[in-house]
C-alpha cells in the first residue's frame, strides 16, 4: 500500500466537462511539496446512454462545501490540504477546518476516465 502523506496545495487549474471520449468528468491540478498533482478523473455518468450518476454530483456538490465555495470557478487559486501517495491524491481537504472529501468514498478505481 502506498505511504499517505499530507501537505497543503493550490489548486493551479480546473475542469469540468466532457473529455476525448464524451465522458462527463473533473479535474484539479494541484501543486504542492514541488509537484503536480491530478484529483478526480472519475466518469459522473452510468449507462448507456450515458445519465448523469447521483454519488458523482455528490461528490462534487463535497468538494465545492468542503473546500467553502460556492461555484466550480472558485475553485481556481484555492489553497487546501491534499492526502496523498507518490502516484495519486485520495482525498482533498480545507487548509484551516478539519473537512475533507475521499474520492473513494464515492467510486472505486475502475471508473477512472
């Protein structure tokens, strides 16, 4: 299992929309400790046809409560706390409150886009 470690970051860039493929998904790019980050990735969508997924909305709807915005465009410059591997972020959390969201509180890795 990987070694967690935790830091604080800035969130550098944002997205939210259909990738490549046409999968609804998001995206944090986070920079901390000297690197570069990635949070999210998950497909908000099941079935075909592709409907939006209620745990992906509610993930999102977590990350903007937890991190204390009100929009997907807030988002960009926010400083926060990262839990993270050498290969991946689990979860992302306020820089001063003790609040956090684990992204695989909501999926597992085999939805990854």
């Amino acid at each position: 299992m990987d070694n967690i470690e935790t830091s604080n970051g800035i969130i550098e860039s944002t997205m939210f929309g259909i990738e490549d493929h046409g999968i609804l998904t998001f995206s944090l790019l986070i920079s901390g400790d000297g690197c570069v980050q990635g949070f999210g990735g998950i497909s908000l969508e099941r079935g075909k046809p592709r409907k939006g997924w209620g745990r992906g909305f509610e993930l999102i709807r977590d990350i903007l409560e937890t991190l204390g915005v009100r929009k997907w465009e807030e988002l960009l410059g926010t400083h926060c706390r990262i839990k993270h591997s050498f290969t991946k972020i689990h979860s992302i959390g306020h820089i001063i409150e003790n609040r956090w969201v684990n992204i695989y509180d909501y999926t597992d890795d085999t939805l990854r886009v």
